[in-house]
C-alpha cells in the first residue's frame, strides 16, 4: 500500500510528522513508523493507550478532520492484511 493511499500516514503529515507525533505520543519516531506499516498497537482497543486519539487532536489543530474510528478501522485493515 502506497503512503498516499494509508490513512495512518496522512494523519501523520497532518499532526506535523513523525517525529512530532511521536513526542507527543511520548514514543520515538520508529514507533510511528511501525504504525504506519502495521496499524496501531493492540493497546488501542484494550484502552491502555491512546494514540489515535492524540494523532487526531494534533491533526485537527491542523485543520483535518479525522476521527479515532476512521484510524482503528484502517488499523485493523492493516493488521489483517
């Protein structure tokens, strides 16, 4: 899947990067990478994390809108692919 085509990586460019998600994600950049190429952590969906809703926080700061189920649903697509 191209990176234009992901939704996780858009969500990415529009929070301001890797490396901004990231820190404010409090993981590295590596960390969001891996995101883009496998989907969100199972964490997700147990609650003990909230990624997706910080990347969509920091997208619509941007100007995006995104919602935390657009990314789960993506996710999931991503894992079982």
């Amino acid at each position: 899947m191209s990176k234009e085509n992901n939704l996780i990586h858009q969500t990415v460019r529009w929070g301001g990067g890797y490396v901004a998600v990231g820190k404010e994600n409090e993981v590295s950049d590596v960390a969001v990478h891996g995101w883009v190429k496998r989907g969100l952590p199972p964490t997700e969906w147990t609650g003990e994390t909230g990624y997706a809703k910080v990347m969509v926080k920091m997208a619509r700061k941007n100007g995006f809108h995104i919602t935390r189920k657009q990314l789960l649903d993506f996710s999931l697509k991503l894992r079982h692919s």
